[in-house]
C-alpha cells in the first residue's frame, strides 16, 4: 500500500469536527480532565497502587467517577 501525506492544519477545523472523527475512529473524548491529576494517577498505578491510581483518576477525569473502584 502506498504512504500518502497529507498536510492539515488543525486551525482548519472546528473543535466539534475534531471530535467526531477522534470518536468515529474508536476514542473516548473527555471535556472533564484535570491534566494536573494525571501524573500523580499513573504514578500510582505505576507502583502497583492501584486503589490509589483509580482514585486519582476519578479526580482527574470526572467522568469515570464512581466506574473504577466498583
């Protein structure tokens, strides 16, 4: 198969656009993440403390709030 590149520019399209093709291609979308949480979260998880990990990720993404630890 041959290799094309394609040269786009994300300013080109809108949030919205961006979205729905990150999700058509099989990708959860979170508007909920607080970044700051994150390393903390797979540091955790790291260590093997995964209570700890799924709490921070809970904070983090609160979406997952009440999915992880159940």
């Amino acid at each position: 198969m041959p290799t094309v590149y394609v040269d786009v520019e994300l300013d080109e399209c809108s949030d919205e656009e961006l979205v729905t093709e990150v999700e058509r291609r099989g990708y959860a979308v979170f508007d909920d993440v607080d970044a700051d949480l994150l390393p903390a979260a797979v540091d955790a998880l790291r260590r093997g403390d995964k209570q700890e990990g799924f709490i921070l990720l809970e904070r983090a993404i609160t979406t997952l709030k009440g999915l992880l630890l159940n």
